[in-house]
C-alpha cells in the first residue's frame, strides 16, 4: 500500500518535474549547490592565510576563481562560504515564507474581527522601516549567540508580511470558488479547506516566493553580521560581496574584475536555478502554462 | 462633452510639465546669476572656485552648539587664535597677533583688522561670551576660570591652578575658543551663559576642592543650564537671520542635502591676498563616492582611505591627481579588556605580539601606514626618533613576528598546545571574541587579519562587529574581550604627555581598566605609569626631565603592553593639481602636518594665504 502510494507519488509529482526542462535544469543547479555546501568543504580546504603580494590573481589551475583583495583563492571561500549561504538564506527564505503562507491564508479566509486583526498586524510588519528594526534587535539581541535557526528567524520576521498580504488576496479569490463551496456544505473541516482545497492551489507561488526571497534573505543575513547579530562569516558571499565592492574596491580597478564576477556569478546561479526550478514546478502543476500540450 | 474634458485636461497636464520644467531650468541657473552679480566688483582679484567633500547636518542651521553643529565647515567658518604645525613646532597668528603667557595667565592680542562676514568688527567681547557659551552648553574648559575683556582687542584669560600646562596650547589653537558665539548674533542668549557657565565653574572647583557642594546650588544649575541649553540648541541662525556672519574666511550661502556652497567673507583679514572666492562642499555619502569624484574632477581635494590599487588605477585615469600621506596623529591598537582574566596575563600579551604580522596587517587594512615592525612603546611611529633615545630602544623587547619565541613564552608560562588548539595553564582554550566597530572599514580589515593570524596560531578567535552608533556603549561597558581600538593619539597636543594621558589616564585606561597606578619593574626602580603621567605634566617645560619621564613610559608602555599598536594612522590627501586650481605646497611641506584633527585647516590656510589659485 505505502509501496503503490509512493509510485503514485513519484509518477504524480517527480517524474513531471524531470521531465520539464526548466525543472530539471533548476534541480541540477540546486543540486550543485547543495553538494557544494555538504561535500565540497569535505574536498577543498580553505586556508584563509593572507598574502598582499598575491592579491588580485587571474583565475589558473592554481586559484581557478583566482585571488581576491587579501590574496586568498576565491574558490575555496566560494566552496566553504556556500554552507552559510545555503543554511542560513534558505532556512530564513522558508520561514518567511512558512509564516506568510499560514497568516495570508488565515488572513484570506478569516472574516469578521479576527480578520481584520490578522490585517492589522501584517500591514505593521509591512510598514515597519526593516534597518532601524534591525538596528534594535542588534542592541537587543547582542550579547545572545544566537543559532543559525534563531538568526534564520529573525530574518524570516521581516520577509514574511508581503507574501502574507499576496496569499490572502489570492486565498479571497479562491473562497468563492464553486469546490470551496462544496466542501463547506459537505460540512469538510476548516483545516482540509484551507490545506486541502485552497493552500494547494499556491503551491507554485509560494514556491515562486520562496526563490525570490533568496535575495532578500542574503542581504539581510549580511547586514545582520555587519550589525553584529550573527556570527561574522568572511566567507559568506554576501561578506565577500561587501568586501569586493565597498572595502576592496574591486569595481575601480580592472584587476578586480574576476573578484567581483565570481561572486556575483554563484549568487545569480543559485537563485537562477530557483527560479527555473519554480517556473517548472508552475507549467508542470498549472496545465494552461504548458504550450507544448 | 466626455472627450472634449478628456483632451482639455492632457493640454493643461502638457502644458503645466512643460512650464514647470522650463521654470526648474530657471532656477538651476538663477542662483548662479546672482552669484556673478555679487562678486562683480572683486571679479578682477578672486574669481576661482574649489571643491572639496565633507558632510553636515541637514536641514542646516548653523548653530555651531546644535546637532552635528557646521559639520565640515567648521574651520572656514571660525578661526582660533592661532594654527600649530606640528612638524615645525610654529604657530600661526589668525586672530591673535600675539600673546603672552605669564604664570596661570595667558593674554591675548587680537587682531584690529578683523571682521564678521556682515561687517561687524571682531572684539574681545565676542571672545568673552564665546568662553561662557562653551562653558555654559559644553561644561569645558573649565581650565579657563575667568576671561576679561580690558580693551576691544585685548583677551585676559586666567587659567585655573590645576589647568595643566598643555591647555595653553588648547587655548590658542582649538577652534571653539575664539568666534563661536559672537555677540551680535546671540546677544539674547548673552548673560543667562554667563549665569550658567560661572554656576558650573563654581559647583566644579567645589568638587575639585573636595568640598561639599550645596544641593540647592546644583538644582539651581540643573535648572538653569537645562533652560539655557534648551533654548540655544533651538536657535537656528542660519534660518532665523537669514545669514551666517562668520569671522572665518568663507561663509555658507546655500545648503542643500547635496551641496553646500559658500562665499569668501569679503570683510576677512587676510581677504585681499585670496584668489579663491568660493568653496563647494559636495556630500561625503561614502567612500566610493568621493573616489569616484576624485577621477572625474567633481572634486579637487578629499581625504578618503582607499586600497592600493584603486590609488594606482586613479592615477592613470586622472594623471592630475596627487596623493600624499601624513600621520593622523593616533595609532590603531588591539587593546585588551583587563577585567577578564585571561588578559591579565602578561605571558599571552606578549606572545600575541610575537604572533601578530603587524606588516600584513598594515597591507590589508591601510597600505599607507607606518608599521610597528617591533615596538610598543606608546610612541607614534613617526615621532619616535625625537622622543626615544638609542639607549632607550635597546632596553626594550622587541616584538617581531616570531611565532616560536611565542611558543616558547607560553609553554614556559604553563600554556600547552593540545592538537591544533593553545590551552592556558587551567585546561581552558586560549578562547576569545575580537570585537570591532563596523562602520569602520579599515578597523574590520585589520581585525580580520588579527583574527586569521590568532587563528592559525591555535587560539580561538571569533570576529564580532559592534554596529553603528553603539561603539562607545560597548567600549565603556567593557563589554568585550579583545578590540580594535585607537590606542595612543596625540590629538590636540601633539606630545607623548597626550597619548600617554589617553593610556594611563583617559579613555584607553577607561574602556581597558588596565592597572595603571599599580607598580612596575623598570630599570630606574618600581614606577607607577599613573603616577608618571603626573608627574610629565608638572614638568612638561623642563626637556630633560620630561625626556627621562617619557623613557620610563615607554619602557613600560613596551614591556607591560597595555596595548598592542597595530600600525599608526595616516591621512591619505588627494589632490587636482592644475584642473580648477593650483598652487598646492609640495609633500614635504610641514604645512600638510596641519591636516590631523581638520584637514581643512590646511585648504583655509593655503586659500588665505594665497597660495592656492585659481587655473586661468
């Protein structure tokens, strides 16, 4: 029984996904990155030893991203800063999104007082300014060595209220549909309604919205480290970043260039895989975006 | 009749856009106009413009007492009595022509020719309630415990008895002394910041006498002081007087969040010799900024740190383009927190020097610096050769990089390394956070090297950044273990009395609660640094003695390693020779030693002067 319901799983939901090029090639992506950040710090050493002499390298069998500002391999910190990124982006990218979903949905279906509550409270972590929020948190939580779960969620709490606002739109549009109905004189729990018949159908924008945050989550990461909150990585790319752009002054000089370009590269890769990934996860679940069928 | 409305209303929205656009262009050049109109009758001495970079508060209200007070104008806007160069030991009369210092009393011959931007001549009276009005919203200086005003152009101050010798200094070259407060614009304000300012002298020199001091006399002062500080920091001249009558050579004209522009006082003393008469501040937003100007001639002169090859590529770009360094007067330390007590121990300082490759960290966080390859006397670098003697140097350690004498210190001090980790003598890891300011770039590069190094070493050594705005509160809370400090600074009196004041009995020994009145081994006998500090200010005008004083504090300072100098602070100055103007002194000008503590005394001087000129 668990057998067949496995192959009806795999058939249903996997095979659809391989099959679809966007997907597939939006999985390999991610897959890359994943095994980056779990095998590849297991394969490549990262030595973090400095040498101004040998700042700015050209990329060579040596140094394959070349060198940067402090004349350490580009690659290595790639490699060993790829397990923050990943932990620490996607991990508050889900929670905001895990919260934006539940209170959008909630805020969608609710009417009444209770409702117009939820409203009230996303519509203040809307307005809320993030940096000087941040900046109380800073002195709040200073002297706390938060995880990487806590600083995720910490992040995630000012990511969530525009995806709670778009899912409630979404979710008001839905209700009125003639299967909710159904279901509600079929007398279905208010639980398989907003799971089952509703939160179902924004599969794939949540999952779009999941992507997207990736961006959002890696700067505010960064800031967080700048502002003291989570543990200084210098190898997070976000603090690569900054260092190539405002401290090293990378982008002034030519030699420079490949400290920025690599960078950059593997952060657009990753949430490009994303967004593949999600348009594939969309055309395969949505059958009026396939115009192959 | 719906149509008709429809086209009526684009005509009106096409025609209001076009009308306001030509109305914007007009007020873009209308400024300018104006501008030209006034200075027409000195066109034919002072025609020339500079830009330079700074930053002030906005909206400006040109209050020097209010938030963020002139901002970077500040030194084209008041004048002290005189400038120091450092490297020269010289001053030079700006508002004073000269003056006399007899025992606790200094006086002042002020300059006849002198006059505000508006045409109101520069009296001692200005001077007088300039001194009440920083003593009154400032609490300082209190040095100063009375001023008299004996004729129009003559300045008595008399200096308090425990007013140390280096305040004379103070006196005649900080910029507050003289013009903040002339009279004629605060005179509403005139004798409520005498009221004050004498209550606050009385209730300190109570205190300082160790006597009691009545509380109806410092309610009194809370409430007056309270009142007088409340209405000054309302005052806006700038807006309510419509100017800003300076005594300075320029006067700020229009500020906007972008630009601020001013124009040459044309009552200025030294105004017939100047060939510039305006100055444009753009915006400091950052660093990237400024550079960026620098290449494109928006700006002819700034000071921003900036990497090695940004400097090279900015060069080829802009062969007009000069750079040149000067100390900063400060060095940038790594400075330990002495309630913990892992730093207690000497044996770990003295190996983290030994440790510590202070030339890389040089090269990473400012290239330009000077590096202290093996000394901590507390002596900056670029003045060590005047106040350290040879048979000084050869007594002290010297803290090369050298990772095996640190290995043999700390076994010897009982730390063993077990696998890749150092263990102190009880078992615990050598274990710490090195805590750094954020906001500054150079600071968070020096301590990621610090920490690389440590690291690799076998310490374990986390980088945390204070965020902006919260330095001092961490600092003074002494929360942290290890930083990224300024450590020894000749700031205002440029002598080791200062830097070794700021160790032994300022804000390093405040935030570092280092033990700097307990005794010392030396070879002159067991010395307190407290005690010595002390003692060099009592006998700052005796050379031999201060020079055997400063001996014994830097033995000391380098044996007994309060803090660790990472490398001494240079201001980096760029300039454009030849685009907008000419005429900038050569490097090895003592003038530039002028630019640490306002780089824009130099540009005053040099402008005023008249040796910075305008390119036909």
């Amino acid at each position: 029984m668990r057998k067949e319901s496995l192959k009806n799983f795999y058939y249903d939901y996997i095979q659809p996904l391989l099959v679809n090029k966007k997907s597939l090639i939006g999985l390999i992506i991610l897959t890359f990155f994943i095994l980056m950040a779990t095998v590849g710090p297991l394969i490549v050493p990262l030595d973090m030893t400095s040498n101004f002499a040998e700042r700015y390298q050209k990329p060579s069998l040596k140094h394959p991203f070349g060198t940067d500002y402090f004349g350490v391999d580009i690659f290595q910190q790639i490699v060993h800063g790829s397990r923050s990124v990943i932990s620490l982006t996607m991990l508050a990218s889900f929670f905001a999104v895990l919260i934006g979903t539940v209170i959008g949905v909630a805020r969608g279906y609710l009417e009444g007082i209770v409702g117009r509550a939820i409203d009230a409270i996303i519509m203040v972590f809307l307005v809320i300014p993030s940096f000087p929020a941040l900046l109380i948190l800073a002195a709040v939580f200073m002297n706390y060595n938060l995880n990487v779960v806590e600083i995720a969620l910490l992040v995630a709490v000012w990511l969530w209220a525009p995806l709670a606002k778009q899912i409630s739109a979404q979710v008001l549009s839905l209700k009125s549909k003639e299967f909710v109905e159904a279901s509600k004189m079929l007398n279905m729990p208010l639980r398989y309604i907003l799971f089952s018949d509703i939160a179902k159908l924004l599969i794939p924008y949540i999952f779009i919205n999941f992507v997207m945050q990736i961006k959002g989550a890696m700067e505010f990461s960064v800031g967080l480290m700048f502002l003291g909150l989570a543990k200084f990585d210098p190898t997070h790319w976000g603090i690569m970043l900054n260092y190539a752009l405002y401290q090293a002054g990378a982008l002034y000089t030519a030699k420079g260039f490949h400290y920025i370009f690599f960078i950059i590269l593997n952060i657009v890769l990753l949430i490009y895989g994303g967004i593949l990934l999600s348009q594939g996860v969309e055309e395969v679940f949505n059958p009026r975006l396939r115009g192959n069928e | 009749m719906n149509s008709v409305l429809k086209k009526f209303i684009a005509i009106f929205v096409i025609v209001f856009f076009t009308a306001g656009i030509f109305a914007g262009c007009g007020q873009q050049t209308k400024p300018s106009q104006e501008a030209t109109q006034e200075t027409k009758p000195q066109e034919t001495v002072k025609t020339g413009e500079i830009r330079l970079a700074t930053d002030w508060p906005f909206p400006f209200h040109g209050n020097p007492f209010g938030p963020g007070g002139v901002g970077g104008a500040w030194w084209f806007v008041y004048e002290p009595f005189a400038y120091y160069i450092p490297q020269t030991g010289e001053y030079i009369p700006r508002l004073a022509e000269s003056w006399k210092v007899e025992e606790n009393k200094v006086t002042v011959n002020l300059r006849k020719d002198a006059k505000f931007s508006d045409g109101e001549p520069f009296t001692s009276k200005d001077v007088v309630n300039t001194v009440n009005f920083i003593q009154a919203m400032w609490q300082w200086p209190y040095d100063i415990e009375s001023v008299e005003a004996p004729d129009d152009h003559t300045v008595v101050f008399n200096l308090s008895k425990t007013s140390s010798s280096s305040f004379v200094h103070t006196l005649l070259t900080d910029g507050a002394m003289a013009s903040l407060a002339p009279v004629h614009v605060y005179k509403d304000f005139v004798d409520q910041a005498k009221e004050v300012a004498d209550l606050g002298k009385k209730i300190f020199y109570l205190q300082t006498e160790g006597k009691p001091v009545p509380e109806d006399m410092k309610t009194e002062y809370e409430k007056k002081s309270d009142e007088f500080r409340k209405k000054v920091n309302d005052f806006a001249p700038f807006k309510t007087l419509g100017k800003l009558p300076v005594v300075g050579s320029f006067e700020p004209v229009k500020v906007t969040q972008s630009e601020m522009e001013m124009k040459a006082n044309k009552y200025h003393w030294a105004s017939s010799q100047m060939k510039i008469d305006r100055v444009i501040f753009k915006k400091w937003s950052s660093n990237e900024f400024v550079w960026a100007s620098l290449i494109s001639n928006e700006i002819d002169a700034a000071h921003p740190s900036m990497p090695k090859d940004v400097v090279e590529q900015l060069s080829t770009l802009n062969p007009k383009l000069h750079v040149l360094t000067v100390s900063d007067l400060s060095d940038i330390s790594l400075v330990f927190n002495f309630k913990k007590p892992l730093f207690k121990d000497l044996n770990l300082r003295k190996a983290i020097a030994h440790i510590l490759d202070r030339n890389k960290i040089r090269d990473v966080s400012v290239w330009q610096a000077n590096s202290y390859e093996n000394y901590a006397d507390g002596i900056l670098k670029s003045m060590e050769s005047k106040w350290i003697t040879q048979d000084t140097l050869q007594k002290l350690t010297k803290y090369n990089t050298d990772t095996a004498a640190a290995e043999e210190i700390l076994k010897n001090a009982g730390y063993k390394k077990v696998g890749d980790t150092w263990q102190q003598p009880n078992g615990q890891p050598v274990a710490f956070t090195l805590s750094v300011y954020g906001p500054h770039n150079d600071w968070v590069l020096a301590a990621r090297e610090v920490v690389q190094e440590l690291n690799s070493f076998g310490f374990k050594v986390e980088m945390k950044l204070i965020p902006e705005g919260m330095r001092d509160q961490v600092m003074r809370s002494g929360d942290y273990d290890a930083a990224i400090e300024f450590g020894s600074a000749w700031w205002g009196y440029p002598h080791p009395l200062t830097g070794y004041q700021r160790l032994y009995d300022g804000d390093v020994s405040a935030i570092t609660s280092f033990p700097a009145k307990d005794k010392y081994n030396t070879p002159w006998g067991e010395l307190s640094p407290y005690d010595l500090v002390l003692e060099l200010q009592k006998n700052l005008q005796d050379e031999n003695k201060a020079m055997e004083i400063i001996q014994q504090l830097a033995y000391i300072t380098n044996e007994y390693l309060p803090v660790i100098p990472l490398y001494e602070k240079v201001l980096p100055i760029y300039y454009n020779d030849g685009y907008r103007v000419t005429g900038w002194p050569s490097k090895e000008d003592p003038i530039w030693s002028l630019a640490p503590g306002g780089i824009e005394r130099v540009y005053d001087l040099l402008i005023t002067t008249g040796k910075l000129v305008p390119v036909k």
